[in-house]
C-alpha cells in the first residue's frame, strides 16, 4: 500500500534534506537513490552479476525499494554504486550511514573499508583514502538474522502477526559524504542549563585547532558555558529554538539548542508528577511505531515524518513514546521545531522471550527480578554487552535533541535484564531527563517513576507505594478497521469497533471516565495505542497509509483534553 508521498516519490531525488540538522555544513554529497543489488549465501564474495536496482534507503522487503523479497538469515543482500570523487579533496571524505540493518562489511574499489553491527545507529568513516580513481565503487555486504539470535531486532519478527511485524533489513536510512578539513568537528554536545540562564557547549575536535562557538554575535572557546540571558522556554505550546554556529579552523557547522528542565516533583497538593520548565506538566502522549506501508523503517519523504508530528499534536497531543525504534535525526528536529515532547524506547533483543514472562503480567499484575538472566531470555553475555554499548550510543546521538523527555531503557521485560543498574548508568549519562526503566511490568521498584500498561480492564488510579509518579505508559489500543486501507485480512486490536461513531463514542467514554479523574487523581502521563496502524495491528487514529484519519483532529483534541 503507497502511502501520499510513496505515490509521489521521485526515484531521482531520495530524501534530499540534510539529514543531520545539529551539525549541518555546507559540503553535503547525497547518495541515495538507484544501487544494485543481489542476494547470495552468507558468506560469499561480491557477486559478478547483479540482480536488478534497489532504491536504497529502502529495504529490500518494502515496497518503495522495488525489489519485494525478505533476507533470510543465512544470506547476504549485496549492494553497489559508482561514486564519483568529489571535487573538494583538499581535506577528508567523511562517508555516512544512517542506518544499515543488522550488520555490514563496506567495501570500496574491492577494499574492505570499514565493517558495523547494530540495525539502528548511524556509522560514519574517513573514506579518503580509499577514493583513488575519478569514479570509484562503493559495495557493501549486508547480513540480517532477525530475531533468530540476541542482535536488537525491535518488533521484527521471521513469523511475524499480533504485536510483531515484518522483518527488514539492509540499508534504511541515508547514505551521505562530506568534505571536510583536517582539523574538523566530529561531535558537539549541547546541555542547556535552565536554572543559571545558560547553555553548556563543548566539541569534540578532530586535529590541534581550537574551536569556538558564536552565539548572539559573540564569540566563545570552547568548552564554554555561554549566557542566554531573557531566555524564552521551550515547550510544546511554544518551541523556541536558538541557531549558533561552531568554528574549528576551516571548519564551520550550524546547530541549535533549545532552553527547557525536566524533572519529577511533587506538586502543589505532594503529588509527584512531571514537571517542565518547573512546572507540572500533563504528558499526554500517543505510543508511535515510525512504520510505514510503502517504506516500512522509512518514511517515503521529510513531509511524511512531519505529517505524523503536526497531525498528532493537531488532535491534541503533546508527546510521542517512539516505541522501540530509533528515527532519523531529522524525526526529531522536526519534533524540536514544531513541539513534541518525546519519550524514547531503547531496541530490544535476546532471545526468544518466553510467553509466561512477556504477556501474562498483563493479566496478573506479577513483577518478576530482572536478574534472572534465563528468565528473560538474556543468558548470552555478549548480548547483554552489546545492549549496553548500543544505549550508550543511542543516548549520544540524542542527547541533544530538545525534545527527548523520557529514556525508556525496557519494555514489557523483553530481553530486560538488571534494570536498576541500566538506569543508575543512564541518568549517570544523562540527568537532564527522567527515566522509565520498565515500561509496562517486571518494575524493580526503583527510580522516581511508576510505569503501567493496562488494557482489557478499566484503569482505576492508585498512588504509588513507594510515591513515585505514574505513568500509564500504554493504554487502549480500540480497534477500528478501514476497509480498502488496511495490511492483509488479520485484525489484531484490544477492542473491536465497527465504525467512526463507535470509536469516537468508546475513547469519550474512555477518557472521560477513566484518565480525566486519575490525572485529577494524580495521574502524571498516558500514552494511548496507538498513533497509526501497522501491518495486522490496526489500533491506530490514522490508517497505516496515512489516507485516512479515523477521527477529526478537532474531535480527537476536545476528547483527550483532560484540563
């Protein structure tokens, strides 16, 4: 199913923004669009004989790739191009990848150039060398083995129904190169200092020269902390963003940074609840799967992804939980520029995941010790290393997005393991946000935060024991199916509607009988399941084509408006 922009693509022209919006240069070498392609046993050399073109990023099981076949596990999905040597070779040829899913070996004119693991973290490397002749080519080798072992694999799954989707893989977001000195930025990190009327910069710098960030027209070396006097918050209701610029010798990149707090407090009645800029604040929020029916992992087109943010904060939210999936960087921007707070799902994987573990807590309620590795299918050492590295670089890479709230390190105990440590480290990285660290079940009863899901039963607000802030991370999930714009003939949902009226008629009732009085009770957040469709799940407020809206945005916002 083509979504709008899916039957608008222009194969010549892929996703041509600027895909890093923090760190934008002028030297920017986009190379998306038609590769060639072949799939062979895992473990062979680059084949002589391609097989056709993909339309890279897309992967090859979705639709807007053009080619409409599922890498198994035991193969590997070969990609090539000619990539003509920029004109600008004073300096260095940084090549990027957005996202390659699950492993990859990069070669370039037959030389292996650099080799990744993990499905949802960017990579880059310095490609100068390898770039000897005026048209070189540039191969990978790509290998994805699902959930047939402990990689991060999200809700992809080889038998795939319910909650678990088709499995992808290959390249998923953009492939881009930059020119750049040899004295250059590799990284900023930015932490706005709410309290002091500041913002904290510092860069990480490639070479001897020094670097210095220019704000307001004045200059400061970094690291800085630098005065934003009469500063104007961020928030939803009014997302202030302010440009800088930082310089390292030739070098020179534009970025932002935003000026907000995030914290957990009583309120005026002892309440704990959420609190931005120093005030309670009503997390109303929408679980967000980033899945689309054209592109699955990618979004046909930057209007795409902007057309879930604005259409969900039109109906009245003002967050998105981005549900075990990590977006491009330009997702979030345009939640930084438009207003949508963000709670992010760190990626799962293990092992297969018992039923008893994952899905019964729903009915019992029972929480289980997170250090039994056999349990939650995370015996394997390396997996759970692994886990560990990739958080950190996922909360490096978004550390500075103004819109991230929320780290969720675990969801629903899949693959969970030593949660109270993985928090304890996370706010170590970053104490700027607050911390769910098991969304849904198996709660360590640590950290400042009380996390339920509750669906097939009504939800009846109930302090915390141990006076943390509840979240009802999860909730509804109201089925309502739109004939002619949904995936296959399944209808998984946690209840059944049979039209508009219905639907609008049961979230009236839901969230005035149940979450207007337990956010006057003390209710801190929700997140309602779910923003869009996706495959067999069809509990969304839009179609997974995105063509219909399944209630008025204005009927939704006078709905879930709890003040």
């Amino acid at each position: 199913m083509l979504t709008p922009w899916g039957e608008k693509l222009d194969k010549d022209n892929i996703l041509p923004e600027y895909p890093r919006p923090q760190m934008r240069r002028a030297s920017f070498i986009n190379l998306n669009g038609q590769w060639d392609y072949a799939f062979t046993a895992a473990g062979e050399k680059q084949p002589e004989k391609w097989e056709g073109k993909i339309l890279v990023p897309f992967s090859p099981e979705c639709e807007l790739s053009g080619v409409g076949r599922t890498l198994q596990p035991d193969e590997y999905l070969w990609y090539r191009r000619d990539w003509v040597r920029p004109d600008d070779m004073s300096g260095r040829v940084i090549l990027h990848f957005g996202a390659v899913d699950q492993s990859c070996t990069v070669y370039i004119n037959g030389l292996r150039a650099y080799r990744h693991k993990g499905g949802y973290l960017p990579f880059e490397f310095d490609a100068t060398g390898f770039l000897t002749k005026d048209v070189n080519e540039l191969s990978l080798s790509v290998r994805d083995v699902s959930d047939t072992s402990y990689h991060s694999r999200g809700k992809q799954k080889m038998k795939h129904g319910g909650i678990w989707y088709t499995p992808q893989s290959g390249i998923w977001q953009s492939v881009w190169a930059e020119c750049v000195p040899k004295d250059c930025i590799r990284a900023l990190r930015i932490t706005p200092d709410y309290d002091n009327a500041s913002v904290r910069i510092n860069a990480d710098i490639v070479g001897d020269s020094r670097a210095y960030a220019i704000f307001n027209g004045q200059q400061y070396q970094l690291p800085a902390t630098v005065p934003v006097p009469d500063f104007e918050p961020w928030s939803p209701e009014s997302p202030k963003l302010y440009d800088f610029s930082v310089v390292c010798g030739e070098d020179k990149v534009e970025s932002y940074f935003a000026m907000r707090k995030f914290s957990v407090e009583p309120d005026s009645k002892g309440v704990k609840r959420l609190f931005l800029n120093g005030r309670p604040y009503f997390h109303n929020g929408l679980l967000d799967q980033g899945y689309w029916s054209d592109g699955m992992y990618t979004a046909p087109s930057d209007e795409a992804l902007i057309f879930d943010i604005q259409t969900a904060k039109d109906m009245g939210f003002n967050m998105l939980r981005k549900h075990i999936k990590v977006e491009p960087l330009r997702w979030y921007y345009h939640c930084d520029r438009l207003g949508m707070l963000v709670w992010q799902d760190m990626i799962n994987g293990g092992g297969s995941y018992n039923p008893a573990i994952i899905s019964t807590p729903l009915v019992t309620g029972i929480h289980l010790n997170d250090k039994k590795y056999k349990l939650f299918a995370r015996e394997d050492l390396e997996g759970r290393v692994e886990y560990e590295t990739e958080l950190n670089e996922m909360i490096e890479l978004l550390y500075n997005c103004p819109c991230i709230a929320m780290w969720v390190p675990f969801n629903e105990g899949w693959g969970q393991f030593d949660a109270a440590r993985i928090a304890e480290k996370v706010a170590g990285m970053d104490p700027t946000r607050t911390i769910d660290h098991a969304s849904g079940w198996h709660d360590q009863k640590i950290g400042q935060t009380q996390s339920l899901h509750v669906y097939f039963k009504k939800y009846v607000f109930k302090p915390d024991k141990l006076g943390r802030a509840v979240l009802l991370s999860e909730f509804g999930g109201y089925n309502y199916r739109c004939e002619g714009h949904s995936f296959g003939s399944d209808n998984f949902g946690y209840k059944k509607l049979r039209s508009e009226k219905d639907l609008q008629k049961e979230l009236e009732k839901l969230y005035s009988e149940q979450i207007k009085p337990a956010y006057e009770q003390g209710l801190a957040a929700t997140v309602y399941t779910q923003l869009t469709d996706v495959e067999q799940e069809v509990n969304g407020l839009i179609t997974y084509d995105r063509k219909v809206v399944k209630l008025a945005p204005e009927v939704m916002r006078k709905i879930v408006s709890v003040e």
